[in-house]
C-alpha cells in the first residue's frame, strides 16, 4: 500500500512537472504567432517557478522572445515590441548563456549558435541607430556585445574590423578613453587606416598621455610612408612644441616620398616663414605654386614673405647713418613690396573677395603711391 502511494505521488509530481514544461513549450508557439505578450507572461512565471527555473530550455524561449520581438519591432518601431524588457537584446543574450550553462548534456547547443548570427547582427544594427542618434556610450554597448558574439566558441567567424572600428569611434565620440584607445591600437597595429592613428593620437592626448600620443604620430609617419594627415598633424605638434627643425626635416622626408603633393613644401614654407626665414620660405612656396597653380593661399603667402622682408630692410635702414646706403636699403625695401605686389595680384585674380588679400594690396598700393589700385581696393574693404 505504502509503495502504491509512493508511485501515485511520484507520477503526481512528474505531471506537476510535466505541465509547467509543457507551458514553457508552449511559449515557442506563441512566439511564432507574434503573440508576445501572452509569451512574456507565461516565460516570466517559469523562470520563476521552481519546476523549470533550473531548465535549460526555459532561458532558450526567453532568449528567442526577446530576440524575435526584437527583430520584429525594431524595422517598424515598435516600441512595444523592442520594450518588452529594458536592454531587451542584453537579455536575449543573458538568457541564451544561461541556457548554454544549464544545458549539461549539450543539446541546444546548435539551436543557440543560428540564433546567435542573428543577435550579433541585431546589436549591430542597434549601435548604428544609437550612434546616428549621438546616444554614443549606449552604441559603445551593443557594439561589444556585437563584437562579444562574433567570439563565440559556438560561431566560425572572423572579427569584423569594420565593427571593431565602430565600437572604437563609438568609445571616443561617448569620450570613453581608454574603451577607445584599446580598440583604435589594434586597429592601428593592423594599419586599418591613417584616420585611425589620428584617433588613436587624439585619444591619448585627451586621455593626458601625451608622449604615446606623439609616438603614435611618430610611427604612423613611418608605417603609412608619410601620408598627408599623418605628416601635417605630426608637424602641427612639432611646431607647436618648438622644434620646428625637426618639422622641417619630416616635411622633408615627405617631399621625397611624395613629390606630387603640393601641402609639403607649402607647409613648409609656412614653417620657414613663421621662423623669420623669408628666403627660405619663397624657395619652398614657389615649388608649390609650380605644383599647384590654382591654389590662391601659396600666392597670398608669397606676397607677405616679400612684404615682410621689405619692411625689415626699412626697420634695418634707420638705423643707418649714411644718406647713400639709406637711400639704396629703401630701393631695396621698394623692390621687395613691389615684389609682394606681384604675388598678391595673382592671389586677388583667383579670389577677388578675400579680404586678407584685399586689406594687404590696399597698404602696399598706398606705400608705392599706386593711387588708382588703392582706391579700388579701398572701395572693396568691408
């Protein structure tokens, strides 16, 4: 008698059982008729319940009903459908891993891995509306979990560095520094792309790291063969920190490496004329003019170079005692303002409603006495 209550109590329990299992399945069904509230509500009861909360296939319907209903709202807008839970493709993910740790005998193993191309697919579309929207450190989040699923011991896949760069640009526009900077180095390593390094340069400066910032530079000069970007940042830095002599010998390298780009030796130039090397500065500004002709600003810094000499040599003649060499040192000063003329002139051609242009052809067509020209330049000074 006692056995025989023994057997009916146990097949009591195993359809007790048995029915909260049942609902769990259930669940999958309502998840294929998109009725996903019904589906919530009874998923929620069975994570609870002491009966299936240790099931695996319990967290395997939780994780599909977020992710479905996910994908379903998510085109349309659905917040209804994209909310059933806060983070709701977080969830998704949660669930599928605490499935794959109950599921002891490895039997959904398969079921989860085609799901989880999905998911990583999904988060990635979330970062992208996260980060149209600017909400950055929220695109940071999906974006890793994108990146977190593609190593994934149930996925064969190889890291999406588009993704990687994603996650990264993500990171520094939410100035989450060091995120980052841990992206932006291997991609950096990689050569991913100039852009990279000037990120990554930024990153560390923002960061306070200021010597990594200037060895990235440093680097990326040598690894990307003195690309634009690259040598104009790293010769800004140089510049800005007084050593402008080793800026010139990169823009130097740079020229050799590159003879066709014309910013090399203009910036060159630039760095000559902030020196006071005016000479040297024309020499480097006319073989840029030669390589690009149709650039208005080479031929604006030409004419100042030219200006500023003559108005050295009259600083110089005052103080000279002979009436002879006084009078030679102004011709002299005359020829270059003259000079500048020429230059501005050609500066004016390409861009008549410069103003910088404008305002310097107005002094010097007052201090040659081109009384005509510098009435006209005077009628265009706003």
């Amino acid at each position: 008698m006692k056995r025989m209550l023994f057997i009916a109590a146990l097949m009591g329990m195993t359809m007790i059982i048995s029915g909260q299992k049942s609902r769990v399945l259930s669940v999958f069904q309502l998840i294929e008729s998109e009725k996903y509230d019904e589906a919530k509500e009874a998923i929620d009861l069975a994570v609870w319940n002491d009966k299936t909360s240790r099931w695996h296939r319990t967290y395997y319907a939780k994780g599909l009903l977020c992710q479905k209903a996910f994908e379903a709202g998510f085109e349309k807008g659905d917040i209804k459908k994209t909310n059933l839970y806060p983070d709701q493709l977080v969830v998704a993910y949660d669930a599928y891993e605490k499935a794959l740790q109950l599921d002891s005998r490895n039997r959904i193993a398969s079921a989860i891995a085609v799901q989880y191309y999905a998911l990583a697919n999904d988060f990635q579309n979330l970062g992208e509306k996260y980060y149209l929207k600017k909400d950055y450190s929220k695109a940071v989040e999906a974006f890793e979990h994108a990146l977190l699923l593609s190593k994934s011991p149930l996925l064969s896949v190889v890291t999406d560095t588009n993704l990687v760069y994603n996650t990264a640009m993500a990171a520094y526009e939410a100035r989450q520094w060091d995120i980052a900077i841990s992206y932006l180095i291997g991609l950096n390593d990689d050569a991913y792309s100039p852009n990279t390094a000037l990120l990554l340069y930024s990153a560390h400066v923002n960061n306070g790291d200021s010597l990594l910032a200037e060895q990235v530079l440093f680097d990326a000069e040598e690894r990307y063969k003195s690309e634009e970007t690259i040598v104009l940042q790293l010769v800004d830095l140089l510049v800005g920190t007084g050593r402008a002599e080793q800026a010139v010998a990169i823009l130097d390298t740079a020229s050799s490496r590159r003879p066709e780009n014309y910013y090399f030796p203009w910036t060159r130039g630039l760095v000559f004329q902030q020196l006071k090397l005016y000479d040297q500065a024309i020499v480097s500004l006319s073989q840029a003019s030669t390589l690009a002709p149709g650039e208005v600003r080479i031929y604006y810094n030409l004419g100042i170079c030219y200006y500023n000499i003559g108005v050295s040599i009259n600083e110089s003649a005052r103080q000279i005692k002979s009436n002879l060499e006084y009078k030679s040192a102004r011709r002299e000063a005359m020829e270059q303002f003259r000079e500048a003329v020429k230059w501005l002139e050609k500066a004016f051609e390409l861009d008549p409603a410069d103003q910088q242009t404008i305002s310097k052809l107005n002094q010097l067509y007052y201090r040659l006495q081109m009384t005509e020209k510098q009435k006209t330049m005077e009628l265009l000074i706003q």
